[in-house]
C-alpha cells in the first residue's frame, strides 16, 4: 500500500513526517503541501478525509455538518468521490447526526444524477 498525504498547512506536513518515520512508515508516504481542491490528475483507492473544522467544532456544544462544515465539505466529499470513483472515509465526531451525513451525501448523489 502506497499513501499521499495532501495538507496545505506546512508545519503539519513535518509533524506527519516525523510520525512516520517514528513509526517506521515514511518509505510509504508521499507527503504534498497543497490544497486539496486545488489537486488534478490523482487517482486513489480510497480517500480518506479529517476536516480541520472538525477539532474546531469539538468544543462541548455539540457537532452539526450543515453549521460546522459547510459549504467546504460539500466540495471536498465531491473531490473524495471524483478521486476514488466512490470510495471515501469520512472522519466525523461520534456525535454527528446520521440524519445529516445522509442528507449530505445524498444532496451530492442528487446533483450527479441531474
């Protein structure tokens, strides 16, 4: 298995490296400071997304896509699918409604099938 590591923030891409080296994983690592919607022509297996803005909403007050995440998730899950022909993680809080992660992917399938 082969991993890319796309992060626009540069001191988090170093933090990354030094983990993986840490834990004897870097040779299997291509590490890319760039912004993900920004990327072309990569294709993956699987895509695996950590929105920022989620530790930003971990505060106690209770977690909502559509307040918290929006409209930026939208864009990215649609850039996962393109990438990975369907195939995506998505890491949410434990407390995430089931009820807005289907309206969420199911607004994307909606506006593919148009």
């Amino acid at each position: 298995m082969h991993v890319i590591a796309m992060e626009k923030d540069m001191e988090k891409i170093l933090t990354a490296k030094i983990l993986a080296e840490t834990d004897k994983v870097s040779h299997k690592i291509d590490f890319m400071n760039v912004e993900f919607l920004k990327t072309q022509n990569i294709k993956a297996d699987i895509v695996f997304l950590e929105p920022a803005d989620i530790r930003n909403a971990l505060d106690g007050q209770g977690f909502s896509i559509f307040e918290d995440l929006m409209p930026d998730i939208e864009s990215i899950a649609k850039k996962a699918i393109e990438m990975s022909n369907g195939s995506i993680v998505l890491k949410l809080p434990a407390d995430t409604s089931l009820e807005e992660i289907s309206k969420l992917f199911q607004n994307i399938v909606d506006e593919n099938t148009m």
